[in-house]
C-alpha cells in the first residue's frame, strides 16, 4: 500500500483513456456551448447553497457515477508513479479542480445549473474510483493474469496501448440504448405508443451498410491489435457481448419498458451477420498492411455516410422514451453521437501511427 504496485508498461494506455473521458465530461458539462452570458451569479455564493435545497437522489446518483471511471483512470495513471496516499490525494484534487472549473462554466450558460451537489457528487464519485484501484492493486495475482492474458493476446507498444483505447471509446459510443446496434442514426419516429398500430416502415439498406461499415472498423482496429488473427472472432464476441449487456442494462434502467428493445432492429442485424462473415475472411487472407488501408477505407466511408447521407439527427421528443424527464439524458445522447463521429478521425490517427 505503501509503494506503486502498478506496472509502468501501460501507463500511456491509462493516460489516453483518463484524457478521453475527461473531454467527453467536458463536452457533456458544457454542450450545446451556445448561449454563453453573464447570469449575476457568484461562484461562492452557489457553492454555499444548503444542499437539500436542490437535492434529488437522481442528480447526484448520476454525477457520482459519471465521475467514477475519472477517478478510476486517474487513480490507474497516478499509482504507477505514486504511493496508494499519494495517488488518492492527487486524484480526489485533479477531480474536483476539473468538477469545480465545470460548475464555473456552467454559471454563463442559462441552459446549465451550476451545483454544490453536483459538485460534491462528483466529487466523492472520483474519490469512489480511486479507491478502487487502490484496493484492487493489492491483489497482485489478478494484476499479473490480466497483464499476462493483455501480452498473450494484444501486441505490444504505444500504438496498440493507443488502438485499445479507441476499442474502449467504440463500446462507451454503442452503450446508447437509443441507437441501433451497431448503428449511427437515433429512431425516427419515437411518437409510437405502445400497442399503438403502426404502418410498417421500409427497410433501410443504408443503415444496414452503416452498421456493417461500423463493425468493419472495429473489426480491422483489433486485426492491427491482435498477435494472432486467429483469435478475432472469440476477441469480436467478446466485445459485441459486453456491448449488448451493458446496452440491455442501460435500457432496462433509463427506458420506459414498451421501448426496451427499441435499439435492436433488422437492419442492424443484417450488417452485422455480413459483418462477421467479411471479417472472418479478411483474418484468413490479409496482410498487417492491407489490414490498416482498409480499416483507413472504412473509417472515411463511415465517417461520409453517417456525417452527409444518413439523417442522425437526435429529435427533442426522443425524451419521451425515457422513465426520467431530466437534461442529463438529452446531453447523454449528444454525448453518445459525438463520439461515434470522433472514432473514425482517431482512427485514422491511429493508423498513421501504425503505418
């Protein structure tokens, strides 16, 4: 407890990922980024609000959770250089010097409430986090099958510890249970009642291509990562199961129960059986090189489709799927979206890396 007992080896992989979820906070703290006015508020003055006059289990459930995998990713980077002491203190200040210059942002946007809770929230959430690690790098054994397991399977060097970290932000962008599987574009038409008889709609051959081109991208970025092709389809599963659970679970917490299933469609199915199928014969067949043209291939065409031909729009009424009317969750799908127009560029980042 006394000494770092995380290995250096992986310290960049944190960093990129504690750096990611810090911009998606940003950007979900601060969307639209409109508006911007002096409102007379005193930033003391708001921190110095009694608490239980804007307490609600849901707002502070949310920003706890919300700042948790923060503390986690800064708890990782920081203990490979720090004592368990050390690297719980810097995290909880890193936490709530970030949270703190959020609230203060959010005092010259009228369509934002700065909060002492929410403060306090994230706060402990980060605190949370890194206790976590804390705890966790006492179990040495663990530690060292999971390295071992991420050697055996995943090459080495900056570039991959980059690649992994756009594998985690491809799964935090799929977690949207109002987005298709696999898919880019939100649900049309969300005035549907349950029961309620409905025409039909047609099928849409170009989400079908979206989702394939989707699975396409993440598909060739693990080939780049992978020592051995042969393990892309368990490697494929794995990642797609963890998606759906986590996608489930989401729904069944946020979503009203007539529209729990409503992010699986049969577009996203087809581009995800031809998906696989593609893929299994490009692990058999193709070179590290062509591998990463084509991922590059993929990442441009992805990125043409859903940002010029797909309509992915997020309409206003969509809130009307969701159990809670709160703005968190209107800004938790612009959050989902920007980051599925993000991947495709740090991909192609990736790759040049690569080369």
């Amino acid at each position: 407890m006394n000494k770092p007992q995380l290995p250096v080896t992986r310290e960049r992989l944190r960093f990129y990922l504690a750096a990611g979820y810090a911009l998606f906070i940003l950007y979900g703290s601060l969307s639209p980024f409109t508006g911007w006015q002096d409102q007379g508020l005193n930033f003391l003055e708001v921190m110095s609000v009694p608490l239980h006059l804007q307490y609600t289990w849901f707002d502070f459930t949310i920003n706890l959770l919300a700042y948790l995998p923060l503390g986690l990713l800064l708890g990782l980077s920081f203990h490979t250089r720090l004592a368990a002491t050390w690297c719980v203190l810097l995290t909880l200040l890193c936490a709530m010097g970030f949270s703190a210059t959020m609230e203060y942002a959010q005092m010259y946007l009228p369509s934002r409430i700065s909060s002492n809770l929410d403060f306090v929230a994230n706060s402990l959430g980060a605190l949370t986090g890194t206790l976590l690690v804390v705890s966790m790098t006492t179990r040495t054994v663990l530690i060292a099958r999971l390295q071992a397991h991420r050697e055996y399977i995943f090459i080495a060097g900056n570039a991959a510890n980059f690649g992994l970290a756009l594998v985690a932000l491809w799964m935090f962008a799929q977690i949207n249970p109002l987005l298709p599987l696999l898919g880019h574009v939100f649900p049309r038409d969300v005035a549907h009642l349950p029961l309620a008889m409905t025409a039909p709609a047609p099928f849409q051959w170009l989400d079908s291509i979206a989702v394939l081109i989707n699975l396409q991208m993440l598909g060739l970025l693990l080939l780049s990562l992978l020592i051995q092709q042969r393990h892309l389809l368990i490697t494929l599963m794995l990642v797609l199961c963890a998606v759906v659970f986590a996608k489930f679970i989401t729904a069944a917490i946020l979503l009203k129960s007539w529209a729990l299933l409503l992010w699986i469609n049969s577009e996203a199915l087809l581009g995800i059986c031809a998906g696989i199928f593609f893929l299994m014969l490009i692990a058999k067949s193709w070179s590290r090189k062509n591998i990463l043209w084509g991922a590059a291939s993929a990442a441009l065409g992805y990125a043409l489709l859903t940002n010029w031909i797909l309509d992915s729009s997020t309409p206003f009424a969509i809130r009307r799927l969701y159990q809670f009317q709160y703005g968190h969750l209107f800004n938790y799908n612009q959050l989902s979206q920007a980051a599925t127009y993000i991947f495709p560029v740090l991909l192609l980042i990736y790759i040049w890396r690569s080369r």
